[in-house]
C-alpha cells in the first residue's frame, strides 16, 4: 500500500490531505461542543442543521464548480480553496449566535465542495497504475480516518488546557500546512478536457454520466447507507455522550475515535481484500452490516446510563467504521474503471454531490428526529439503509457485465 508514496507529487498530495484532514478533523469535534454551548441539550438539532447546511453547499457547489474551474489551473483551484476555509476557521471562534455559525459553515463547505473533487481528478493523473491507484484510494481513506480517530484524540488533549473555540485555530493550522505541501509540487494539467461547452451543459455532465452508466449506478444507493450510519454517529454522539450518559466533552472525542479507528482497520486490509473479493460483493456485505449496526443502537441505549451502555454503543461504532470504509472506499476504482480520463474531474464532483445529497437526506433526520427520541431515530435511519441496501444490489449489473468479474479472474491467475 505504502509503494504509492514513492512519487514524490503523490506523496506531497497525500500528506497536505493529512494534515488539511487533521484540522478539519479538530473542528468536526470544536463544531458539535459549540453547538452544545449554543443550544444544549439541543445541539443535535442545532447540529443537523448546520450539517445539512453543509451538504446543501456540496450538492449544489461541487458540480458547478468543476464546470466553472475547468479552463483554471487545479493547483490554483486547490491553494485558492485552502486559503478560503483558513479564513472561516479562524472566524469561527467569534461568533455567538446560530445564524452565523450557519453562514460560515456554508462558506467554508462551498470551499471544500471546490477542493475535494479537484484533488479526487487529480490522483489519477499522478498515478496511472491501477495497483498504485489502488493503494491510493486506501491512503485516502486512511487520511480520513486519521481524522477520525487522531483529531478527536489530539482534541481530547487539547480540552484538557484550553477552550473549544480554540480548536479552531489548530483547523487553519492544518489547512495553512495543507497550501504549502500543494504548491510544492508541479500538478498534471487536463490537455484532453474539453471546455467550449455552457457551463450549465458541463455542470450537469457528471450527474448523466452517473445515470447512464450502469456500473456507477448503484453508488448512488450505497451513497445513502453510509449517510445513514454516518449521520447517526456524527449529529447525535455528542448528545448520546453529554446528555444520555453524562459524561466529560473529551468522552465526546473518544467516542468519535472508536469509530474512525475501525475505518482504519478497514483502510489496511482493503488492498488485499480487493485482490480476492469481487467489489460487489465487498461494498453490498458493508451496506448490509450498516443497516444492521444501526438498528441495534436502541439496545445500548436501553443500558444507559450504565457502562454496559457505552462499551454497546463503542462496539457499534467500531463496527459501523469498518463497513462504512469498505462500501465508500472502492467507489475511486470504480469511476476511475468506467469513466474516460477527460471526464474524471466532472465524474468525481458527481459523486461528491450525489453523495451529499444522501447525506443532506440523513443530516436532518438525525439532527431534528433526534430532539423526540434517539432510539427512534436510529430505527428510522436503519429503515433508510434497508432501502439502500436494496437499491444498491437491484441495480448493480451482475458479475459478467461488470469490471470486477475481471478482477475476480485475475485474482485467480
């Protein structure tokens, strides 16, 4: 996995992901305390909301933007967004109110909806094997999970001797390391991209590419089982950790690490499993695990307060973790397999929107449902995940048709 970061642009790529990420991951966990501060036991409501803000960003910013930056350099495109979220990190410790807290989050997802899809296109370029393209897409997922599970620590830490709001700081920290390792580098421009189309006709490309693509179709469905699990686990944690079983802020933080801990784990074994297991096979298995791990949260629930309680809801985001990294992680290979290579950039915003869609779905139900009963919550998101998980295997083409088939074959050469 570890051979990707032999190229130097690569490697320069990957650890300005980190770093970006680690900051991130900081004001994921600042995010939620200052909604708690804000609004108490309401802060899944307040929470929700702001997430869904968010998502409303990605869904409409991410394909319009890779139309707009088309004719621009990528290298440009990534400092320019890097240095627009510093600037709403280091606001974001000042504000008092609700709407303003909804304002920035806007400004700042709108700039990561114009950044992750750019860097997504980029990858590809750098690396044209398909093994150590491979290899990629689990850095990648293991970057996020580093997020997950040393942000929130990192966070704990910090807890200890000082404020929430500074947390922050540490975010425009990361991103500031994140523009000086990219334009360290020379990035591949797109020569092949055509760009005399409308903007409007170019916005909208990615999204039909989806739809008439049979071997993408089914990320869609698989898009809206992981926003089901997921939503659950980032909106409501720090109700279920400060108000449910009264515990510390920095419990808030370890919580979250459990759950990128087994994304992690999941991150290293995926290069090998994917050499074995057909990606069907692997991403249906992990829809079906989400669903089920979500409609077994009311159980420790029902513990609770007891630590009988937590150790259930700690296993459950371990696992959540796991499937969540096995049925998102392969979706790289995919498009990369099925897409032309002039089409990568308006194919990965597709997948960056359509994602989020899913999740602009989810945020709310498990933000605003969450104020009349967590338990109810949770069983209305494994029922979302049911259909999901559904959709996902009765739109998935069988083996034949599909380029995992090959895979499979050559697994056995």
């Amino acid at each position: 996995m570890l051979a990707a970061l032999r190229n130097r642009v690569y490697r320069h790529l990957y650890f300005a992901q980190i770093v970006a990420l680690l900051g991130t991951g900081l004001a994921t966990v600042a995010l939620g305390l200052l909604a708690y501060d804000i609004a108490g036991p309401r802060a899944g409501t307040v929470l929700g909301t702001a997430l869904a803000i968010k998502m409303v960003a990605y869904v409409v910013v991410a394909p319009i933007a890779a139309a707009v930056v088309t004719r621009w350099p990528r290298k440009a495109v990534l400092i320019g967004a890097d240095l627009t979220r510093i600037a709403v990190a280091v606001s974001l410790p000042f504000v008092g109110e609700v709407w303003q807290v909804y304002i920035l989050i806007f400004v700042l997802q709108a700039s990561s909806a114009t950044f992750t899809p750019t860097f997504q296109s980029v990858i590809p370029d750098v690396l044209p094997d398909e093994a150590d393209y491979t290899a990629a897409l689990s850095l990648s997922r293991l970057a996020y999970d580093l997020e997950s599970v040393v942000s929130p620590m990192v966070a704990a830490l910090l807890l200890v001797v000082t404020s929430s709001s500074t947390l922050f700081f540490g975010t425009a920290v990361g991103l500031a390391g994140s523009v000086l390792l990219v334009a360290s580098v020379a990035i591949p421009t797109l020569r092949d991209q055509a760009v005399d189309a409308p903007t409007w006709v170019r916005a909208r490309a990615g999204i039909v590419l989806f739809g008439r693509t049979p071997a993408l179709r089914p990320i869609i469905a698989l898009n809206l089982v992981v926003a089901s699990a997921g939503a659950y686990v980032i909106v409501q944690t720090v109700v279920i950790v400060r108000s449910v079983f009264a515990l510390p802020e920095q419990a808030v933080a370890w919580l979250l690490g459990v759950n990128g801990l087994g994304s992690m784990i999941a991150a290293f074994t995926l290069p090998r499993v994917l050499k074995r297991v057909a990606e069907r096979r692997l991403m249906l298995s992990a829809a079906v695990v989400l669903t089920v791990a979500t409609a077994i949260i009311p159980v420790g629930l029902v513990f609770a307060p007891d630590w009988a309680g937590l150790v259930v809801i700690g296993v459950l985001w371990l696992v959540i973790g796991v499937a969540w990294s096995a049925a998102e992680t392969p979706v790289g290979r995919l498009i990369r397999r099925n897409v032309d290579r002039g089409d990568l950039p308006v194919a990965f915003a597709a997948q960056f929107s359509l994602s989020h869609a899913c999740w602009l779905i989810t945020y709310p139900v498990a933000g605003w449902l969450g104020a009349i009963g967590l338990g109810p919550t949770a069983t209305v998101l494994a029922v979302v995940a049911l259909v999901g998980t559904v959709m996902a295997w009765r739109t998935w083409p069988k083996p034949p048709l599909m380029a995992d088939a090959h895979i499979r074959d050559t697994a056995h050469d």
